[in-house]
DNA sequence: GAATGTGAATGCGTTCACAGCG
DNA sequence: CGCTGTGAACGCATTCACATTC
C-alpha cells in the first residue's frame, strides 16, 4: 500500500538499504530478498520488507527484489535520483575534509560551493573552488543550486550561520556544531555532534565493567 | 528511582543535556529547571524529567537543579569524569581534521593515537603525535590506555580495520565509514554516514514541495 | 514452493497529569 | 506554591505470523 507517510525510523534506513543495493550491484547481484537485505543492513528481514512496503510494492512475491530497480526507486524516494547540490558553511580542518570528501558524489550528493565569515579564507582556492563570503550567500546559493548547507562553523558562530543560510533559502541543514542552534519549521534540520557520539560509546563501556548505581 | 537501566534513546540525549548545562554554567547559572533545560536542548520539559529520573534524583522539588551537580552526575554517567582516551584509525582527509578537532578536549575525550595501515603515512609527525602503524595496535592502545577506537578508512579497509582494533581489545567504535562493519556482540559500534544524513535531508526536500506517491 | 506485503500483537518511548516534596 | 519525579495513557515502531502472489 503506497499511502502518504513514512515513518521517521523507516526514512533513516532508507539510506543503508541503499548502500547495500549498490554494494550489490557492485557484486553483479540481479536479485536480492530481504533476508539478504538485512544481513547487509545488520536489520532483521520483516523490518525491511515493512520499510520497503511503505514506499510501495517493489519486490515480486517467491522471488525478491531486482536489485537495479529498488535502488533506482530508493534513489528516487531519497530524492538523489537528480543529483543534490550542497554547499559547505565554514572553511575549517573539518569544513575542508568534508568539501573533498570522495563519498558524497558516489551517493548523490555534490558539494558546489565553499562559504566562511572570514576574509583572509575568502579567496581561497581549493579543489577546483574558491571560497567565498557568507555575506553573499543568496546570490552563491542561487547561482549554485544549492539546497542544503552542511555547517562545520565554531559553536559560537553557529546559529550566525544558520540564520544566513536560512534567510538564503536553504531548507535542509546539516550541523555539525556542537550547539543547538533554531531554525524555522519549514527548515529540516539534523544534527551531527561527533563528541556526543563518543560520550554515548563511553557510557556504554561504563557498561560493560560491572553495573553501576548511581553513586 | 535508580534502578539498572536507562533507554537507549535517553542514552542519545544525555550528551545534548550535558552540552546545555556547560553552556548554563559558562553563562554563570547556578540554578535551571526542566523547562530551561529543554528549551535549550530543543525537546520538552517532561522528556527531560523523564530522562533524568533513570539516573536518579538529582532535583530539588520547587527548585530545579543545581546546574554544577548536575553536570557532575551527567559526565559521570556518561564515563567522561576522567578523560576517556581514543585513537583515530586512518590518517585521511576526515582522520586529520578530527585528530585536530577541538571539540573533544572540551568535551572529555582525547585522541592520543592516530594509526594507519599505508607505511607512507605512518611516521608523518602531527600536531605531537606520529603517525603509527595499525599492525601495532594492541601495543599502542595498551601503552595510550585506548578505549575507543574512530574508524576513518575508506569503505573497503572498514572491516579489516575494524577487526584490527578489536583485535587491539577496543570495546567502543565510531565508524565513519558508509559499510555495515560486523562486530563481536560485547563490542558497541556506532556509525557515522554523513552522506547518509544528506540523503535524510534530500528526502526531506522531496517532502516539502508538493507530496508524490508512488511513481 | 518461496518470498513478499500486511493486519494483529507486542514492546518501547513519549506525553500527560498529578501526587509528593522542599 | 513550584517544580520534580512518576504511574498511567497514549502513540509509534518492531516483530510475528500468515494470507497472498508469482
């Protein structure tokens, strides 16, 4: 049943389901059932098929899923079947890492444009790319295409960014400040705290050596 | 009620929680309540009370809690009172902006090893540190008191890094890596797919002009 | 026969609303 | 009186089990 909604949950394995369809591919797999899905994704087989229901019926009943047409269709779904233009807000160590990141491009996704507040950076020449000011973010954003900013700004400077980038017309933010930063409820926006990620691995290695109350 | 376990979606939060508090602290509160806490974290008040109670009580009825205590017991819980010790494995791009990143230090973790598989790379001094071979893992993280292990390698070396620093009797894992990297079952993984999020936000993009189903 | 797609059952997480306490 | 801490209600996500389809 193709109906209107998608549950939260289910839009953030779309994207590992993906993967493991073009590692598929990659391998000259035609067909793939959901067992062979979720052992990929590290999920269990009703979870697929209940994801996948929820975007339509893709698969044929006693045989699988052809593995070239549900990438095509998740492709689709995840709105990278036409390439998406991003552009990358903050010139630092991580800023530049991200810009010549060779992953983006394999999965849809093309950094166009390189911004930072910081005069003596704008200028910049890197990879084919100049960096250049936030101030004239709309103009670089419209010339661009761009419609997500991926922010890699100092935590102060954070929520400056996001407010120009938004008031560009940007609708999708990536933030990997470590602050919370407001955006409009038409502006999606998610958040990647590296730091948090690692302080979660370490409550769980206060875990596994012997339980602890709360003292 | 502090009883023995705490929800995984809790554990995700409590480093959000933490993050505010320091701000609260740095900003001279001595004192906040659910609300504020939440208003900064960008959830709700119940949530917050909720989530806090699996710890404890930590709270003053008609009061609030003490912004210092309370980070105190947050940083405890999340294993980061004393400084949790994290070696970066892949001296790439993405390797050497977090092995500079300044986000950690602050925030309880500290890189004090960076290793990598390609004998060219290994030897390269940075920021105080060398550039060490992954075949010595289990030395290196004995003598640096290694906990967690970030993973930085390009897809196709995921696993067999992963293996190495497991090997190493790493117990925690970031993986930055876009490939479903199989672990031993005492070993807690956390991946990191940054094209992943994008893809999220394209979906999103999909979403807010105009709703299509199926086709 | 084999594997999908899906209602129904179960389990979790969030929200509500208020009792309990400083 | 105000705010925490928490059982109970609710809603969402996962899992089960099977009818359906190729």
């Amino acid at each position: 049943m193709s109906e209107n909604h998608v549950p939260p949950t289910t839009v953030q394995r779309l994207p590992v389901y993906l993967r493991c369809l073009l590692r598929a591919q990659s391998q000259r797999m035609a067909l793939i059932n959901s067992v062979g899905i979720a052992e990929m994704a590290g999920t269990n087989a009703a979870q697929v098929r209940k994801d996948l229901s929820y975007l339509g019926e893709y698969g044929t009943r006693g045989v699988g899923y052809d593995v070239d047409e549900l990438a095509a269709h998740l492709s689709r779904w995840l709105g990278i079947d036409t390439e998406r233009r991003a552009a990358i807000v903050g010139f630092g160590r991580l800023g530049s890492a991200l810009q010549s990141y060779p992953g983006f491009e394999d999965r849809g996704v093309r950094v166009v444009a390189v911004l930072d507040a910081d005069s003596a950076k704008v200028g910049t020449a890197v990879d084919g790319m100049t960096v250049e000011s936030i101030e004239d973010a709309k103009e670089i954003f419209a010339r661009e295409g761009v419609e997500i900013a991926i922010i890699t700004v100092p935590s102060e400077a954070a929520q400056r960014a996001t407010d120009k980038v938004v008031e560009a017309g940007v609708k999708a933010i990536l933030n990997f400040a470590p602050a919370s930063v407001e955006v409009p409820s038409d502006v999606v926006l998610r958040q990647a705290d590296v730091a948090a990620e690692l302080q979660i691995l370490s409550f769980h290695l206060n875990r596994l050596r012997g339980a602890r109350s709360t003292r």
